[in-house]
C-alpha cells in the first residue's frame, strides 16, 4: 500500500513542476506566476481541488511521444472564492507554452461541463501560445470543443477570462464569447494574427504589446473590460469582482451585510447639477453617493467613457449600473457606448441582477462617422436589450433625457418599472435651441425673437412636469432622498415577474 502512495506521490509531484525549474524561472523572470501559484492567490486558502493531474497528450508526431509531461499544460479543477464554489483552469505556458492539444482541451470541457450541471461559475487563467502546433488538427477540434461550451454556458453560468500572457490565434475566441475578460498590463496581449502576419500582410509595424496588449484593448478595441498591473492585482481584483456575481441564472444576486443605512439621505446630491445645462458634472460622484459604502466595480473606465457601467450594491446586494457620463462627450450615445451598454445590459437580464440606469443624455452623436460606422444598428443593439430585458429596472434621470436617447435609457415605455426625474431634469425631444431654429425657422432673422421662443420652450419642456403628468415619470423626487427610493423600489421587485413571449432566441442587431 505505502508503494502505491508512494508512486501517487512522485506522479504528482512531476505534475506540479510542470515543465520544470528551468522555464518556472523564466516565467518568474518575465514578472509573471505559475499555473498553480496563480491559482493559490485566486482562491481561498486550501480550496482547490484539482482534476485530471495525470492527463497526457496522445500526439506521437515530430518527437512528442517520448516529450510528456502530466497535466497536459493546464490545471483544472474547482475551489472557492470567498466560499462560493467555481471552476476554474489555468494553463500552464512552462509545458509546451500553455499550448492547447486536444487533451488539453478535454480537461478544460471537463470543467466547463461540471460548473454548468452544478451550476457554477467558470474562471479561465489565459496563458497559452495557443494551438499545439505538433498536433495540427486535433488541437483545432480541441478549441472548437471549448467553443462550443462557451456559448452554452452563456447566460447560464458566468464566465470570465484573465489574460495574463499571450492569448493569439484561434485562442481569443474562446475569452471573446466569455462574460468578461480582464488583463495585465505589459504582461498580457490579443490578437487574431500577430506583428509578423501583419507586416506581412497590411505592410503595418506594430509591437505586441501596441496591437494586442492591455491597453489595446481597454482603450481602443473594448475587448477587454479592464487592465490590472501585475498577476497578484489581477487576481486579488478578481476576487473582488467575482463577490457581485451570482453563480448561475438561477440563483439570484449574492447578498452581504452593509452597514450603510438604506434610507441614507445625501444633501449634497441636491446641488450636483450645475446651474448651466452645458456645464459637465462628474457621475461617478452620484454613483457612490448613492449606492452601498460607495462602492462602484466599474468596467470598461477607458473605453466610451460617455457611458459608466459596472456592479455594486445596494442594501447588500448585487445591482448593475448604467449611467450617462456628462463629462465625456455630454454623455451622448455614440456606437462605442451603445455596444458597451448593451452587452452589460443583456448580462445583468441574463443573470437576474436589477439594473439602476442614471439618464443625463443629449441624444445620440450627430456625426458622418457615427452615420457610416452604423449608430442605426449599434444604437438599436442598447435600446434592444433595455426593451428585452425583464429585470427590475430603476431610472433616475437627473438632468438631459433628449429624444431617442430618453425611450432607449430605460424609459417608461421600455417597461421600466420605476421611473423617476429630479427636479433639475429636462425631457423632451431635444434640446430648446436645436428645437426653435427648426420649429421657428421664420423667425431666424430676428434674434430677440429666437431668445423669446427659446425661453418659451425652455419652460415649457426644460423640466420633468410635463413627462410627469403623463405618467411616463412616477414621481419627481429630491435628489438626496435617491438612495432611499432605489432601496424601496428594489425591496418591491425583488419578487417581479414578467416574460416575453416564447421564442428559440430573438434576433438583436448584431
Ligand atoms: C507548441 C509551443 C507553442 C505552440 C509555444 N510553444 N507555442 N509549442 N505549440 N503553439 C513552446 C515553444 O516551443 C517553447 O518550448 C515554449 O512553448 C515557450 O515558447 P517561446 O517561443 O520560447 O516563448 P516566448 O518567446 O515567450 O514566445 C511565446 C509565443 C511564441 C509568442 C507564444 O511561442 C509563439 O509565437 N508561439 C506560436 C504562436 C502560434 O502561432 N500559435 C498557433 C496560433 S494558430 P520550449 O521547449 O523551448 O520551452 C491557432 C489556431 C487556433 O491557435 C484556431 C482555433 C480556431
């Protein structure tokens, strides 16, 4: 017996020095963990439970028979964040470069298949030089496989990749359909091709790190949702951010103790919009103010920043926020906007999580760019998912709600279910001046005419009454008073029912 655990002993501990002092070192050199180090920091302490240590690849090409190291490079298996279960796999770049073989890919399906029949979350730690070029096509199927998974286990368990080195090839496809992807800076990067194809091809120069790197993607493309400096932030923050998602589509939002009162009022919300309607104001200062010890998870910060989104919580739990950001073209929506709205919308719908949206907004961009980079569909993409989504919805506009964009912010008529404006705001189909030179365009000649009419219009549209009295707002309230009416109103959904009507999926404008 002591022999058997013997050689169960020293099998494991072959897996865990994957592919050997050697590359461990340089791996450490290059500022970044291992497969298993990384996953010790992500996971409570003692947690994981790991599968599938003994895996080998079954490629006999081109010397590989003879070149085998157990685990396949990647560790699989689940743990706890906090206490709440989740799977998760970690690809190990010292074997093979965290390449991906077709038994590379059965362990990370293994996974994929049990968080989904347990219904837990699934957490991928990206460190891969991508297909296992040895097994040609094998690894190919291996990625399809994965695939596959990822878009049925969308919007039934979250999913969530860190980048936390290279990622190219066929290998983005996998985090691109996942929740939400996070990298390190400097460390991490994604591409579909890299610098030399694209020499190749387009003639283009281009570092690594300037095509596809952290700061590629969280300020240009918008692949991805956030960039951290180093792997320990990284995973500390992802543990962090995992707290606000429920396990499943069914399990409802998390819940923890706050001790911030719910009826919490905040003076000083009462003066938060500056006298002139063109002068910005800082959303995020409303957001904290209003929401749990002021606590905003945002994603995405330097992509569209006319547009905030991100978690936090109010009486303990999970909610998702959608607000215009003034101080960023307006707070108009624009393509960019409008993408990342949407996509947090139909996450926060698919995951049961209420979404409180803060309207201060213009209209959409006026723009030949806008026109030609197709604002109709792009737009259509955030006002589909609002009208769709069945959530709670609470809107709070505070200021501007200008045309299309007031129906598409969770207005009213998108079923929000409460509906509320300050005082300060101004709902109407646009603004006083755009307004009188085209109602009034015979008066353009005369310019204390034109103030005349603007003044008119001013007040007469320049304030929530006349939305009000329709019922299309439920109530003006007093700005410090918001956080109290967000907690009442949450308390009130909690139990909201409501279903669209049966189909295999609907066609949003992709
Ligand atoms: C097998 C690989 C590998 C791969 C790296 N290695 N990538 N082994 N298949 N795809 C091995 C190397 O041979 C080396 O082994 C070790 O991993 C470390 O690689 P280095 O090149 O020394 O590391 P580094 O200089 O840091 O460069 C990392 C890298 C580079 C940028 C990822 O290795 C690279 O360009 N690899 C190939 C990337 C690629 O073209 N992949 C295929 C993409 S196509 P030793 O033994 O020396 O440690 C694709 C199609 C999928 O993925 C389609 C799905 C739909």
């Amino acid at each position: 017996m002591s022999a058997n655990i013997a050689e169960m002993e020293r099998r494991r501990a072959a897996a865990q020095i994957g592919g050997g002092q050697k590359r461990i070192d340089a791996q450490h050199a290059k500022g970044r963990l291992t497969a298993r180090e990384r996953l010790d920091v992500l996971l409570d302490e003692g947690s994981f439970e790991e599968v599938d240590t003994h895996v080998e690849h079954n490629c006999t090409d081109f010397g590989m028979a003879g070149n085998v190291v157990p685990g396949d490079g990647v560790v699989t298996g689940s743990g706890t964040i906090n206490g709440r279960l989740v799977f998760v796999f970690s690809q190990d770049f010292t074997v093979f470069g965290g390449s991906l073989s077709e038994r590379h890919a059965q362990k990370i399906c293994k996974v994929m298949d049990m968080a989904m029949r347990l219904g837990a979350p699934v957490i991928g730690l990206n460190d891969s030089g991508g297909a296992r070029i040895q097994e040609g096509v094998a690894s190919l199927g291996g990625y399809a496989e994965v695939f596959q998974r990822n878009v049925l286990a969308s919007g039934v368990v979250p999913q969530i990749s860190m980048i936390m080195g290279p990622c190219a090839g066929g290998a983005v496809y996998s985090p691109a359909m996942t929740d939400f992807i996070f990298m390190v800076k400097d460390s991490s990067y994604m591409f579909v091709t890299g610098p030399d194809v694209v020499k190749t091809v387009t003639n283009e120069v281009v570092t690594q790190e300037e095509l596809g790197g952290a700061s590629a993607h969280t300020v240009k493309s918008g692949v991805a949702d956030l960039g951290f400096e180093n792997d320990i932030e990284a995973l500390l923050q992802l543990r962090e951010f995992f707290d606000f998602l429920p396990e499943n589509n069914r399990a409802g939002v998390p819940e923890r103790p706050s001790s911030d009162p719910w009826d919490r009022q905040e003076p000083s919300l009462d003066t938060l919009i500056p006298p002139s309607a063109n002068q910005p104001y800082d959303m995020h200062e409303c957001i904290r103010k209003i929401v749990d010890e002021g606590t905003f998870f945002e994603l995405q910060p330097t992509y569209a920043g006319n547009i905030l989104i991100g978690f936090a919580r109010v009486e303990g739990r999970t909610v998702g926020i959608v607000a215009n950001q003034p101080m960023v073209l307006a707070g108009c929506l624009d393509i960019n906007a409008s993408k990342k709205a949407g996509r947090f919308v139909r996450f926060c719908d698919a995951f049961d999580i209420p979404i409180i949206t803060l309207v201060d907004v213009p209209g959409f961009l006026p723009g030949v760019a806008q026109e030609h980079g197709g604002i109709i569909k792009n737009g259509a993409k955030l006002l589909f998912a609002y009208a769709e989504a069945t959530v709670p919805k609470i809107t709070v506009i505070t200021r501007k709600a200008y045309g299309g964009a007031y129906d598409v912010m969770a207005s009213k008529h998108l079923r929000g279910d409460l509906n509320y404006a300050w005082p300060t705001a101004e709902i109407a189909v646009m603004g006083a001046k755009g307004a009188v030179e085209i109602i009034f365009r015979s008066d353009m000649g005369d310019p204390e005419k034109i103030a005349e009419r603007t003044r008119e219009y001013e007040e007469r549209f320049a304030n929530p009454f006349v939305a009000a009295s329709r019922g299309y707002i439920d109530e003006v309230i007093y700005p410090h008073s918001t956080r109290k009416r967000i907690a009442l109103g949450l308390r009130k959904l909690r139990n909201k029912g409501l279903e669209n009507p049966w189909k295999k999926h609907d066609n949003i404008p992709l």
